[in-house]
C-alpha cells in the first residue's frame, strides 16, 4: 500500500494498494496481508477495488478488506471477484450507508488488512486487483 502525494490524493483516495495474481499467491489461500494503517483518531471514508486485469486459471477469488484479523470484512465484505463487472465500493460490515459515513473509527491505530480466499489461486496465471481507500485523520488535529 502506498500513501499517494497531495496531489494524487485530490483524487479520491489517500491510500492504494496493486496486487497481482502473483502477490495473491505469495498471500496464499486463507492468507492475510496489511496494505495500510488507520492513524488513531482515523477511519476509513470510501473503500474501493478495481478488477485492472481478468483473473486466468481460477474462478473462485473472494477478498475481504477490514481491520479485524479473524474476519477483516468491515470495509469489504465477500468480494467474488472474478464476477465483478464493474469497480465495488463500501460493501464491508461496517458500512451501512454507502458511501455517506466513514468506518472503522479508531483512537489506536488500527491495521487494515486484505484477505485471500481461493482453493486455486497457486492456479492463477494473470489478474490485477486495485484496492483504493480514503483515510481520513482527525487526530493530526489534536
């Protein structure tokens, strides 16, 4: 996960993170990985992932992004991504009005994490996701 300049963030996102088919397999099957932090005083506004190229040689990639190590689904929940047809945003547990609150409040910092969940992935030979995320951070304020 990279934190983009303030020019790149006038665009939407604070944070994005790129994944290949092979970072995916390097995460593994019921794998996790942190791809960015939520600062204390922070949450999470706007979540979002892009499928940049078709997965080949699985049909069974779901995601999960949240910050919760058992079951990181708050800020998205279940994404089977190779049926998605277009970009998917705040699907997670913790969002409950689309893209009008933000989630995932924090007053420690709070890790946020993508997990992998595919009997096949070591099968995958092509495929990008995009995971953007606007991180907002009331306690640099304080």
């Amino acid at each position: 996960m990279s934190e983009l300049s303030n020019n790149e963030a006038g665009r939407g996102f604070t944070h994005v993170y790129t994944a290949t088919y092979e970072d995916l397999q390097t995460i593994g099957n019921g794998g996790q990985l942190t791809i960015a932090t939520i600062p204390a005083g922070g949450a999470v506004e706007l979540a979002g992932v892009y499928e940049a190229e078709a997965f080949a040689g699985t049909t069974s990639l779901v995601i999960d992004v949240g910050t919760s190590s058992g079951d990181p689904d708050e800020f998205i929940d279940a994404l089977d991504v190779d049926g998605m047809s277009a970009p998917v945003f705040n699907t997670g547990d913790a969002f409950t009005g689309g893209q009008s609150q933000a989630a995932g409040g924090t007053n420690t910092a709070a890790s946020v994490i993508l997990e992998v969940t595919d009997a096949a992935i070591a099968s995958a030979t092509a495929g990008k996701i995009v995971i953007g995320l606007r991180i907002v951070d009331l306690g640099q304020f304080a």
